[in-house]
C-alpha cells in the first residue's frame, strides 16, 4: 500500500500513489477510445461500450472544484 503525497489516500499502486494529490485528477471516461492504460476497464456486453479511468494533469483547481484539465 502507498500513500499519496497528502497522506489523505491509499492506494495499491505505487504510480498512482504518486499522481494522487500532485498535480493530476482521476477521471472517469467511456467510449471505445478508451485509452490503454485506463485502469478497471470494463466492457459492456450488450453494446461493446468500454469504460475506465484515466490520470489527467490539471493547471489548477478552481473554485467549486471545476478542473482545467491539460490535453
């Protein structure tokens, strides 16, 4: 188990540890572009739709949570 630089999270990997509360936010993202180092991934069996979640690097957060996401 690694904790995240705020020591607020736990997780079982030692990359996500270390993107959890530096500078990116996990997001949840659906489509069949899901990219391949989505973790979790799941397919949906009746349309084939892939889900995941992703890293994303954020500028900063805004008020109310809002995220400026770095594409």
């Amino acid at each position: 188990m690694h904790f995240c630089k705020s020591k607020k999270h736990v997780w079982r990997h030692k990359i996500d540890a270390e993107k959890c509360c530096n500078g990116y936010r996990r997001i949840f993202v659906i489509g069949n572009n899901v990219p391949e180092d989505a973790t979790n991934i799941k397919i949906d069996k009746q349309t084939g739709l892939k889900s995941g979640r992703i890293w994303i690097k954020v500028e900063k957060e805004e008020e109310f949570g809002a995220i400026t996401p770095i594409i």
